[in-house]
C-alpha cells in the first residue's frame, strides 16, 4: 500500500514467505533450496527498505498475524503525521 503524497509505503508480509521470526517454516523436502529463496526474499525485504528511506519515503512493515487495527493505527499516525 503506497500514500504517495507523504511518502509512506505500507507491507504486509506473509509468515512464511518473508521468514517470520515467531511463525516461519522451512519445507523438508528441497531443504536447500528453500532456506536459499527464504533468504533472498529476507535480503530483497531489507534492500527494499534500505532504497525507499534513501528516496526519503517511511516504510513500515507488518506481519499477515499482526492485529488488523493495531496496524491501521500505526499507519494512520504516520500518514497523518501525529
């Protein structure tokens, strides 16, 4: 989610994809490879970050288990700038 007029990008990372550190998994079968792609995804996540807060944009990153409202919260503090 993007509010391009203040420059604020919003994620919502899934658990497994993005190796949560309380809900993260890694399969068996293929092991290697998939700790290997769970790596770069963690990798393309924080240069990601890193490029946005050089453009001067804020990020804020959530996790899919985190509560719904706490997180509008946050953004709604942020965008509004409060």
């Amino acid at each position: 989610m993007v509010f391009g007029g203040r420059h604020v990008a919003v994620f919502v990372d899934g658990c497994f994809w993005h190796s949560c550190p309380i809900h993260a998994t890694t399969p068996t079968a293929n092991r290697e490879w998939w700790v290997a792609k769970l790596e770069r995804n963690q990798q393309r996540d924080r240069q990601t970050d890193e490029h946005l807060r050089e453009l001067g944009w804020t990020v804020l990153r959530f996790w899919e288990h985190e509560n719904p409202i706490a997180a509008v919260d946050v953004i709604e503090r942020v965008v509004r700038g409060t």
